[in-house]
C-alpha cells in the first residue's frame, strides 16, 4: 500500500451530525435490512492532474498505418459482446507475461452505470496526491487507446502498438494451447496490465468489461472493490434480476478487501452484502458510512459537500451535471480513503485542497458532454433505462432548454423501449438514426419502437448520423436564435463518439 498523503489536522466534526440526512436521501432500499446490518463489518470513522481529452488520430501517416493494422488484428477476435464466460485464457496469458497484474495495487470498480466517471475520479484523486496511476476503462468514445492511460492522459498511439507487439507472441502462444483464441478485450486487458508493470504505476484503476466473476480483468485482487449502482442490461449474461446481476458483479470482491457501495437496489445489496461477509470483506455503504451532504448546481457543474470515511469536505466544485455524478464522486472519494486506510488505519480525512483540486480538474468526454453552442449540443452515451433517466433528469436540472431535441442511436441487444420511455418527458421530438456499428439497431426498427412511444408526429428517421445531426439541430434553431433550444445525441458509446469527431471534437 502506498505511503499515506498528507491530511488536514483540524478538529474533526462529530461523524453523526447532519447525516442522517444522507440515510433519508434518494434511495430505493431500506438502509436498515438485517442482512446489510448482519455479520458485515463496517468502515466507520473514528474520532490531480487534468484529465485528457479523447486523443485524434495520430498526425504521423506511418504511426496512423501501424495503428489501423493493430486495429485491424484485434478486429479479427471475437467482439465484445461475443464471449466464453470464464478467466482460463487471460489467466493463461497473464501466466506467461510473468503475472504483471501482481506487480502493483489495485482499485476494481464493476457496476451497471456509472463506472468510467467513476474511474476518472478516482485516477484523478490518486494523482493528486501523487501517485503514478494506470487507467483501464472500456468501451472508448472514439480511440482505442482511451482504453489504457497512464497518469491521467490515454497512451500515446505510438506507446499503444509498441505494448501490442511487446505482447502479441504471448498471445498467440495461449491461442494455440486453448479451444478459443482470446478475444479482443482479454488482448486489450492483457496489454494494459503489462503496460502498467512496465510504466510501471503506483497503483491501477480498473473498469470490468461486463459482469465480474469471470470478466477478463478479474485476474487481479483488487485492494479496493468498488461496486456502482446495479441494474437491468446484459440480461442475457448476468441474469434477469437485479440480484442475479449483483451476484455476478459480487465475483470482484475478494477476501479481506475493502469494498465501497453505492446505493443499491434492495436485492442486489442483500446479493453484494452476502458475498462481502462470505470472504470477510469490509465494507463502506452509500447513506451509511459515505454520501452527498448537498449539492448544489454551479456554472459548468456542481458545488458539494461530501461525506467521506474521515469526515466532511465541503465546498468540491465537480465540473460534471446531475446528481448521478455527485454520487459517483462520493463513491469515488471513498474508494480512495479507502485506499489510503482512512476509516480503518485512521481517522483523519484526506488533505481538503488536494480533494478539492482534484475533482475540479475531472472531465468525463461523452457524459452531459457539451460540444457546440447555438443551438447547444450535448452529448451523452446512456444506453440503458436507468442510465437515461438520470441523464433525463440532469439535463433538466442543469440545461434550461424551452426544447429538447433528441437524436438516438442505439444497439439492437439493448432494452431500447425503456430507453426511449425514459426519454419521452423530456424530448419534443426525436430523430431516430444508427451509428455504424454492426450492433446499431436499424434505424428504421428503432423508428418503430420510438412512434409507440411518442407518436408519429414527434419522430423524424434519418438513418445517416450527419443528416440526423443536421436535422435535429434545424428542429432546435425553430425555437429562435435566443428561445433556448438544444439538442442531446445519446443512445450509444458508439453514436456519441462519432457525432463527437462529425461536430468537430477530436
């Protein structure tokens, strides 16, 4: 574990007061379940750099051409969404790395939505106070190498073929001894964890692909699990319910660690819960032990008081909207206590300035993103029900727009009914479209569904993403040059991203 950082040495405030507020806030569960208070032990206290921004395509023809081979080779493995449910290849291939993912610590943050802000944060925490840090998310907005970064920033181009001929003899190695090569993400998986080693980091921040117990990075013992809000997508991996869903995720938590929840559906924290006190894990919970004292929104984002595991720290301005990314950075700080032994080797809270410093230079591209003004655009890669009724919600609050238009791409194996349903509120009108992607769902198909939930006379169906940018941008300019329009492009990672390089960003 790495040396403590410094800490405030004020007087603390009594832990109790004022949060009992947070326990009565904006959750579904009943914090006082017997089997949340039963047989777990609890974090109670007692008495950075800036981030990136998606990286372009290199500039060098030679270095660009390298890179699309690389591109070009991975594509040949299975996809993402394609998978053989266990650890026996990566585990393989981290074998004959000579096991790099043993070489530093580790945060591992799994969770329905939420994850990659979440990540960010913590990256940023860390590197404010110090600490080398290796980032590994997925899916990217719009470069691959997003995927891996060192100390706040993605891997240059460069940096990202070299680590994938580093590793690509090993890889065909264990190809040729399993009954199914790797697959395109535990390659990716296993070049980021080698990277790290070589940097080498202090310590790495890591995103699950999907699930847990046998997603590709669970091949390392996380010092700190973090689990963000649980629900309904992948049904058809990880099970039809919220506590079959957590119970896969659950495979990330490993004896003795720490894990850090936020709220949870009532089942999914009995299923996460249960597997915490199975391996004697100690756990924090958001609205118990963490939370968001208030929040309120500031020009860019938002202004809060958090309550970590050491105590309160008021006054953190977060340059993201809506009140899933308070909770996601209150998630986040305690992950990093956590880490640092707050709540357990001590009680003192993390110096406030670095704290404050840190989550001021947060950025999340592709997250309540705003790409152009007049009429505004806004980007969000929600994909899921529950994703897109917090970023409904957080676009009401944070944008004052007297007409929403929505542009929507999304993939055919998601519950796009619900997506769309959460939606309906907030958008006059919609144009329907398909990224380019073979999992896009065809535009027309999408149309269907979205004039059952709107109406005919609110859908526009424009299956190229240029002309449906185009389009909707024209519906929100109606309302006058000042009468507030605005537009938000959502329903995919995949969608988000290329409406990011078709307006200008990247």
């Amino acid at each position: 574990m790495s040396e403590l950082p410094p800490h405030d040495s004020s007087e603390q405030p009594d832990p109790l007061d004022s949060f009992d507020e947070i326990i009565e806030a904006e959750t579904d569960r009943d914090p006082d379940l017997a089997v949340i208070e039963a047989g777990s032990r609890t974090l109670r206290t007692q008495g950075g750099p800036p981030q990136a921004d998606v990286p372009a395509r290199p500039e060098d023809p030679e270095v660009d051409k390298a890179l699309r081979e690389v591109e070009a080779e991975l594509a040949t493995r299975w996809g993402e969404t394609k998978l053989e449910p266990s650890v026996t290849r990566i585990s393989a291939l981290m074998d004959v790395l000579g096991e790099p993912q043993r070489t530093y610590p580790s945060i591992h943050i799994t969770g329905t939505n939420g994850k990659t802000s979440t990540a960010r944060m913590i990256e940023a925490l860390l590197g404010a106070f110090e600490l080398r840090t290796g980032r590994y998310t997925s899916p990217h907005v719009q470069s691959i190498t997003e995927r891996i970064s060192l100390d706040g920033a993605p891997i240059s181009a460069e940096r990202f073929i070299e680590t994938y001929q580093d590793v690509k003899p090993y890889v065909e190695m264990v190809d040729a001894q399993q009954e199914y090569r790797l697959s395109f993400f535990e390659v990716l998986t296993g070049m980021a964890y080698a990277a790290f080693a070589d940097a080498p980091v202090d310590v790495a921040v890591v995103e699950v692909g999907m699930g847990g117990s046998w997603d590709a990075t669970n091949v390392i013992d996380g010092d700190v699990a973090v689990v963000t809000p649980v629900s309904l997508d992948h049904t058809d991996r990880l099970g039809s319910t919220t506590a079959e869903i957590a119970a896969e995720k659950a495979g990330i938590i490993k004896p003795g660690a720490t894990v850090i929840l936020a709220q949870q559906p009532v089942d999914a924290a009995q299923a996460l819960l249960k597997k915490a006190v199975d391996v004697d894990a100690t756990v924090a919970r958001e609205g118990l032990e963490f939370g968001v004292l208030d929040r309120q929104v500031a020009v860019g984002g938002q202004l809060m008081t958090l309550r970590g595991l050491g105590g309160e720290y008021p006054e953190v301005y977060l340059p993201l909207h809506g009140a899933h990314q308070a909770h996601n950075a209150a998630v986040a700080l305690a992950a990093v206590e956590a880490f640092f032994g707050v709540g357990a080797q001590r009680a003192e809270p993390l110096d406030i300035d670095t704290v404050r410093k840190a989550f001021a230079a947060v950025s999340s591209p592709g997250r309540l993103e705003v790409v152009r003004r007049s009429p505004t655009v806004v980007l969000d890669a929600a994909h899921n029900p529950a994703g897109a009724r917090v970023t409904a919600e957080a676009i009401g609050e944070a944008f004052q727009f007297s007409r929403l238009v929505g542009v929507v791409g999304a993939s055919g194996d998601k519950d796009v009914r619900g997506l769309l349903e959460a939606f309906e509120p907030v958008f006059a009108e919609i144009v329907v479209t398909q990224n380019s992607s073979h999992r896009a769902m065809d535009a027309d198909a999408l149309a269907a569904v979205a004039v059952e939930v709107f109406g005919e006379e609110r859908v526009q169906v424009e299956p190229r993403l240029p002309d449906a940018l185009e389009a909707a941008i024209t519906l929100a300019e109606e309302e006058g040059e000042f009468a507030g329009g605005g537009v938000l492009v959502t329903g995919s990672v995949i969608t988000v991203g290329e409406a990011r390089l078709l307006l200008g960003k990247g």
